[in-house]
C-alpha cells in the first residue's frame, strides 16, 4: 500500500476512527484532541492535556489547535454567508 493508498483510506475511516486500526495512537490523540476542541459538551482538560503533550511538541500542539479553531471558525462562517462548499473534500453524511 502507498502512502496516497493510505491517506485515502483513513479519509474514508476518519468517522470511525476510534474502531479502525488505520490511525496511530498520535492520530487517535489528534483526532480526539479536535473532538474535544469542536463540542461544547467536552472539554480538554489537565489529564488529557498531558496525554497531548506526550506525543507532540508545543508549536505542534499550537499549530494543531489552530486548524482546529479555523476549521470550526469555517463551519460557522461558511453557512451565514450562504458559502457552499467546493466539493474538494467529501465527507458522508452522518
């Protein structure tokens, strides 16, 4: 498998990231950190913020964390203004 192959199965994997066996553990902490970034019901706390610095650097965590508040900025942004999506990256409907 080629790391094209590879990105573009975990693409099709990313609503279920948590079951799929595509995603490293620093993929998992990622994408769990983004989760708890996105939904006011969550929250990155201490503990799981010490689990975040285990597997990245800070300027990686700022940058991280940054796509994350962009790409939510985007999501609330886009619509009011009747934006619609390129079509570039589709995700399935949940």
């Amino acid at each position: 498998m080629t790391e094209t192959e590879g990105g573009l199965d975990k693409v099709a994997e990313v609503l279920s990231w948590r079951d799929s066996k595509l995603f490293s553990e620093s993929e998992r902490v990622a994408l769990e950190y983004a989760e708890r970034i996105t939904y006011s019901d969550q929250q990155v706390d201490d503990a799981f913020f010490a689990k975040v610095k285990e597997h990245f650097t800070e300027p990686q965590i700022v940058e991280l964390t940054a796509a994350v508040a962009l790409e939510n900025f985007r999501s609330k942004f886009n619509p009011a203004l009747g934006i619609d999506a390129q079509g570039f990256c589709l995700v399935p409907k949940r």
